[in-house]
C-alpha cells in the first residue's frame, strides 16, 4: 500500500471497533506471545489490518514490523467477536487468528534475537510460554477464551463470540 495508513480501529456511539490479526506460532509445545510495556496482559502477535488489506496479508505485515523477520501464514484457527471494556472504554473487536510459522531457528531455547523490540513508541517483549500447565492463564493471554482452545485445535476454523463478564452492552 501506498500513501497513509488508514488502520481499521474508530470510535462510534461510545465503543471503539478494531478489526485485528494475530498470528499463533506453536513449537515444541509453547506459543509465542507478547507484550507491551504498559499491559498486565499478554496477547498473539498481530495487529490491525489496515482499509483495503486482506486479513492475511496483513498479518505477514503485522509479523514483519514486529519481530522483524517474515512468516508462513497458514491457515485460519480463529475468527472471533469480542465486547469488553478497557480503561473506561467499550470495545467491539472482530479478528482474525491464523497459524504461523516462524524460521525454524525461532523456537523455545534457541537464538532469540527479537525478544524484546521497540514498536510504535511501545516496547514489544516476546516469550514462548508452555501450552501445558499454568504459565498461559498467569501471563493472561487475551483473549481469555484462547488458552484452552490453543491446547485443544480441532483443525478446523472456528468463530468464537465473547463478552466480556461484567460489559454493559
């Protein structure tokens, strides 16, 4: 694309609408997450997609600005509605979640030139966390439905509605 980048996120009758991508990188048992500085919370790599953008080709963006090195988009895990609050604010998120691979140097316990990377005025820190055990919840992946579901892919895409407990919509 050419020219500004007009990123799918805007304010209507007092809720905020993302359009997002994320990308689940599963090795030798963990899933690559990450997060910013300022978020008690973790989430996948992603990001919005931008007017006029295909989900997956902004994905394939979204990893190269992040982590700095290309990905394998594969295919659809994911699409999901979600209605939460943040900050004070309401929020109406639809994404799109699809497996990716990473170079095969990138895994758990190999060289992780990229753990921590500066993104658009934030900092960008990057683990591989255990699908097993408790580490997904206690790092609380976002959205809070996907840890269990990260641990059980059925191989088929599948569309998930959350709302968040105690929204007001």
């Amino acid at each position: 694309m050419t020219g500004p980048r007009t990123m799918l996120s805007f304010a209507a009758d007092g809720t905020r609408f993302n359009y997002r991508v994320a990308g689940a990188a599963i090795r030798d048992g963990h899933v690559l997450v990450d997060r910013e500085n300022d978020d008690d919370y973790c989430m996948l790599p992603g990001g919005r997609v931008e007017m006029g953008e295909a989900s997956n080709v902004a994905l394939a963006r979204e990893i190269e600005e992040e982590l700095a090195m290309p990905a394998t988009i594969g295919p659809l895990l994911f699409t999901y509605e979600s209605f939460y609050g943040r900050e004070g604010e309401r929020y109406h998120e639809l994404s799109f979640i699809y497996a990716i691979q990473l170079p095969p140097d990138i895994r758990p316990g190999g060289p992780q030139r990229f753990l921590v990377r500066e993104d658009e005025g934030k900092l960008l820190q990057f683990s591989w966390l255990p699908l097993d055990g408790p580490a997904l919840s206690q790092a609380r992946l976002m959205p809070p439905w996907l840890p269990v579901r990260l641990r059980t892919l059925s191989g088929m895409p599948e569309h998930v509605i959350f709302h968040e407990a105690g929204a007001t919509w």
